[in-house]
C-alpha cells in the first residue's frame, strides 16, 4: 500500500511540475510526459519535445572555468544557455583581455577522445580572408556527407542560421569550449541533447552563406573564435596538444562574435581536385543495398561500413553519399 502511494505521490509532483513548465514555455502544452532513463521527457503537440530536468540547466558545464572567468568583475565575462541564440554573451565578450592563463584538459572522461568533424581536405583557413576574418576553418565534402562530434558535450544550437551558417549545430563541451558545425543539409540531434565524440550530429551541405558544399567548423571560448588548428593537425587528422593553454594571445583584439558574417567562400579548383583523386563517392539509388553496392563497387561491406561510419545494418537512404574509396 505504501508503495502504490508512493507512486502516486511521485506521478502527481510530476504532472503538477509539468503542468507550471508547460504555461512557462511560450504557451506549448505537454500533451503527453514520458519516463525515460535520462530524464523525464515532455512531448508538445507540434511533435518536439524536451527534458523536465533542462528547464534548471544554467549552461555551466565546467565549474572551474565558469569561477575563473566570473572571478575579475571588471572584465564582465558572460555566457548563458540558449537554444535560439548562436551567441549567449550579448556581444560584451573580448577575451584579448584574459589577464591570466587558463589551462583546459581538452581530453578527459567528460568530454572522450578527440574525434574529427570531417575527414576531408582543408579548403580554406582561419584568418584574414577578403576584406574580413573568417572565423573557422572549411573542410571540403559532399552533401549528404556525416558529420560528427569532435568531443562529447551538450547541444545548446541546432536550427536554420540567418546570419550566414545556415543549418548550424553548436554543441558545448564540458572542457570549456564550443564547437560550431556550419552550412549543413540537415541536423542529426535536437537542442540539449547529449552527444558523445565521433557521433553524427548532422549531415554536410550547402545551406546559407556557401559556395559549394563545405563543412564551416569552429572552436570558440566564451563565443570568441579561435584558430582550430591551435588545437587540431587537419593533416594527420589528430588532436597536437590534450593541453590548451587559453591567454589573451588565442584572440584577435575587440573581436566580435559577428564580425565574421561570410562563413564559406568557393571551395578551389585545386582543392576540389585533390579531394576528388584522394576519394570516391558513391550516390544510393532506391533499392540498393549495402552488399549490393560494395560489390559493384569492388570493395567490401566492412570497409563501406569503416568509411562512412555506419554498420552493416545501418539503414541507407535513398539519393544520400557513401565514401567508397
């Protein structure tokens, strides 16, 4: 008898809980509250659903960096959690005012190893870039092309992009940084939802401000942008350091999280070329199926399955890119 009171109590703070989350949200009403081992989920009748427990999330994901970064209130350093906004610290941020350095462990059980986005050839660098900076760093691809997590994290951003980076998904590591993923023909994960290195997490394109279908990707700190290969050796596909040391040096003075509105240029000739020697690409028809390509392809389904990251029972969709060399 206790024990059905029990759940009874417990099913009750639940649905009152709901019922006040629900009427604080913009007016979206849970048409349906789910218990899952991660949480309890609330399902909206315009089909999208969250977490309970995210309405407490405050995007603090590293208690020491968040100490360190809040402990000279004259530097007014600020960072929130918004699923709406590419950049949460209202353009105040200028972080080649760092006084000190901050050592970042970018490897640990937080985050997992490093994994790259994309294993693709580099098409365009970070820096000074046709009358303004650009950001991050362009890897070449084919639309339909995997992308992944470079570390675990949370997905704070994963929406249609007005300013330029189209299908943009930004995911926020427990190291302390964010990595942006641009420019993509569609999103693999929701708004704080929790990702793990080397997942999928979107699929490549050309959406927004591009020219030829283009993985835009950036590391930024406190929504400042910092030059990926301070951390990352595109060419040998691995992490250079598991130690970042961030100090003022990492950012361009009175940069501004908008001051780069042009996020992908035409990819070269050249570049284009020497992707397309190094690999080979594949476009699934309707009714193939992965033996059936591998063998017209004179490869096999385990190398399919290690290229493209998938497993031989993974559906493959129609009109989607499979790496074949």
């Amino acid at each position: 008898m206790n024990f059905l009171f029990s759940k009874f109590q417990t099913l009750s703070i639940v649905l009152f809980s709901t019922f006040l989350y629900a009427n604080s949200i913009s007016a979206q009403i849970a048409i349906d509250t789910i218990m899952t081992p991660q949480g309890t989920m609330l399902v909206y009748a315009n089909r999208t659903w969250e977490y309970l427990e995210d309405k407490e999330f405050d995007g603090i994901m590293n208690d020491k960096v968040f100490e360190y970064m809040n402990s000279n209130p004259d530097l007014d350093f600020f960072q929130s959690w918004d699923n709406d906004m590419c950049y949460t610290s209202d353009l105040k941020n200028d972080l080649s005012k760092l006084k000190d350095t901050l050592w970042l462990c970018t490897t640990h059980d937080a985050v997992g190893d490093f994994h790259m986005p994309f294993d693709g050839v580099v098409t365009s660098r970070y820096g000074f870039r046709k009358g303004r900076y650009h950001n991050g760093i362009d890897i070449n691809l084919e639309t339909g092309d995997t992308v992944r997590a470079t570390w675990g994290g949370k997905v704070r951003y994963a929406k249609f992009n007005e300013g330029g980076f189209g299908n943009l998904v930004i995911i926020r590591h427990p190291n302390g940084l964010e990595t942006f993923y641009a420019h993509l023909s569609a999103h693999l994960v929701a708004p704080n939802q929790e990702v793990k290195a080397g997942e999928p997490i979107g699929l490549g394109g050309n959406t927004g401000h591009s020219f030829g279908s283009h993985l835009h990707f950036e590391v930024r700190f406190y929504d400042a942008p910092m030059n990926p290969e301070e951390l990352i050796d595109f060419d040998k596909q691995k992490l250079k350091d598991e130690n970042l040391f961030v100090t003022s040096s990492l950012f361009r003075p009175g940069a501004k999280p908008t001051d780069s509105q042009e996020h992908g240029e035409t990819i070269t000739a050249i570049a284009v070329a020497t992707s397309a020697s190094a690999k080979k690409y594949y476009k699934v028809r309707s009714g193939d199926t992965l033996s059936a390509i591998a063998a017209r392809n004179h490869t096999s389904v385990s190398a399919l399955c290690k290229l493209n990251g998938i497993r031989a029972t993974s559906v493959i969709q129609a009109g989607r890119n499979l790496r074949i060399k």
